[in-house]
C-alpha cells in the first residue's frame, strides 16, 4: 500500500490535487524498457527475479515495446555504433517518459575509454537518475528505480510543454 | 606419406624459389614471407595443389611495426590444411605510404569481412574486394583505430585526471 497525498479529509470525502493522484499513479505502475548490452543487464535480471522483485514496486511489468514504456532503463556499454539505435529507442517512447542509466559504463563509459565505445548516454539523450557501480548491486538498481518514482511523483504533469524541457530535448536535437 | 612441414616448405621452394623471402618456426607454426604482389600465387598454390590442399583460412589480419621504415604493415593469413592437418602462417609486408594488396576473396568466400575488417581497422586496401568498406566501426570515423600514431583512448573522455592515468 502506498500512503495517500496530502490532503483534505473528512467524512465520506478526500480532497487533494490532481497532480498529486496522477503522479502517485504514475509512480507505481512504472513501465520499463530494459535496454541491457552487458553485465549491468544480468544484475537487472537479478533484481527483475523473486529475490529482490522489482514488482514491489509496480515495475514487474517490462514492456518490450519503447510506445508502451514509462522507463528506458540503460544497461551495459553502449558501442557508437549503437548510439544512434539508443537514440531511436528514446525519441519512440511516449511522454512521459524518463531514462535510468545504470552502471559505471552507461553514465561515463567506465572501463572502455576508448575510441569505439559512447562516452556516456548523456551524449545522445537526456538521463534522470545515474546508478553508480560496476556492475551495481541489485539494491543499488532499486535505489535508482526509487529515485526515478520521487521524480514521477513530484515532477509537473505536464513536464513536455515546459520550456526547460522543450530546451533540453533541442539541445539534443530531439524533437 | 602424409603431409608435413617439411614437405610443404620444400614444395614451397621448388615452386617458388626466392620468392619464399624467409622461414621459419616460431611455437611450431610454420611461417613464410613472400612479397606483397606474389600473395595470391603462393596461397592459390597451396589451395589448389592436390596434396597441399590448403582449403580453409583461418585467420587474415594485419599488424603495425611503425619503427621498420619501408615495411611497417605486415598482412598475415594463417591456412590450415584440414585433409592434413598442417597449418602456414604467410607475411605480406607493405610500406605504409603504399597498402595496397590483392584481395583473396577470389580463393576463399571466407576473406570478405575478415578482409573488411583488417581495412576497417588497419587501411590495408584490399584491391579486387566487392564491398571493401567499414565493418565493425561506425561509418564517419575517419581514422584507422589500430595504427599506433592514433590513442586509443577517446579523445572526448571528461572524468579523467591526466595526473592519475598517465595521459
């Protein structure tokens, strides 16, 4: 059970904001979209599986498809020649929309400082939370899948129409 | 009387003569050089040769001694003789400001992307390859990675301190 918003109560009735309902909603039947190239991708499976299960959380539902995902959540190196096919997978989700990058390689490129591997996904999209580590513990994913449920639920409903939002996508050449 | 070595060496020899510019042994693996523009005589001859029948190409790359002027790119096929069971290690080497060596895609289906990969990687110019473009690189990359005057590192790394990774 999650606790209710702030709000006015009394005998027979709840009164509290809009937002607030919807971003609970929203924070708790999160879609992801596990994007996994390497080992961050197995800790993922991990923390997927009944030991630590995601679903405590309302995410056990992955949704293979970016139109119906909530959550991209990057996991592994990501090659330059597969930027431009993260790129793709990003601008195919639907708003709203959020990305998680998970592991040391995702974030910054970790290890493979070299010329044939991104240098972090922050290049080709904009990411809410980073998980630090390599690969991250399970508890550490979950933390990140936590951060991203306070953004949900505390962010603006109508984050897109913002000018913040709208300059951010341009500075990535995202429409 | 099965095939060795030695017999492929002096087969070799008899057929080529200086052309086999040297020889050797190193870990067991016979190895020959032979000039650049001689690469597909040797290799067809070993291919086709009845009792040779070198048939399938392991391996084709290439490597990079920058500090042999004149020579600094060698081409390396490594053959196997599967009937056999002999294996040859052939050298082709090249100048730098010269890589240009005829494709074995003709002999082998095999040396397509393994010959992708060695330009892809290296520049070595394969002439006479169908499609000799990049393979595992992204397309608007626009050096030759495994050459030693470019890093390997990426150029575009920010979280690093030059005092702490020796950059």
């Amino acid at each position: 059970m999650v606790e209710a918003p702030a709000g006015v109560e009394g005998q027979g009735f709840f009164a509290t904001s809009l937002d607030s309902v919807i971003g609970l909603a929203r924070a708790n039947s999160i879609w992801p979209l596990p994007f996994a190239t390497s080992c961050c991708g197995i800790e993922f499976m991990a923390t997927m599986a009944s030991n630590y299960d995601l679903a405590r959380f309302g995410s056990e539902r992955l949704s293979f498809s970016p139109r119906q995902a909530d959550l991209l959540m990057v996991m592994g190196t990501i090659a330059k020649k597969m930027a431009p096919v993260l790129k793709h997978v990003y601008e195919q989700m639907a708003e709203p929309r959020w990305v998680i990058s998970v592991g040391a390689c995702a974030s910054s490129g970790g290890i493979f400082d070299t010329y044939s591997v991104l240098q972090g996904i922050d290049r080709v999209i904009p990411v809410d939370v980073y998980v630090p580590g390599c690969p991250p513990r399970p508890e550490q994913i979950i933390d990140g899948i936590m951060k991203i449920q306070e953004l949900v639920k505390n962010e603006s409903l109508r984050r897109r129409n913002q000018p913040e939002y709208k300059a951010l996508l341009a500075s990535y050449g995202i429409e | 009387m099965a095939l060795t070595k030695e017999i492929t060496l002096s087969r070799l020899q008899d057929k080529f003569g200086d052309a086999i510019l040297s020889h050797d042994e190193p870990y067991g693996l016979l190895t020959i050089e032979v000039p650049a523009d001689r690469n597909l005589d040797v290799i067809g001859f070993l291919k086709n040769e009845s009792d040779l029948a070198f048939g399938y190409l392991t391996d084709l790359c290439a490597v990079h001694m920058p500090d042999q002027k004149g020579r600094e790119i060698a081409v390396v096929y490594h053959l196997h003789s599967l009937t056999n069971n002999v294996r040859i290690r052939i050298k082709c080497w090249l100048p730098e400001s010269n890589t240009e060596i005829a494709s074995a895609t003709g002999l082998y289906a095999g040396a397509n992307w393994m010959e992708r990969e060695t330009y892809d990687f290296f520049g070595v110019r394969f002439l006479g390859h169908p499609n000799l473009k990049r393979i595992l690189n992204v397309d608007h990359m626009e050096i030759f990675p495994m050459l030693k005057q470019y890093p390997l590192e990426d150029s575009s790394r920010e979280d690093k301190d030059d005092r702490f990774f020796g950059r």
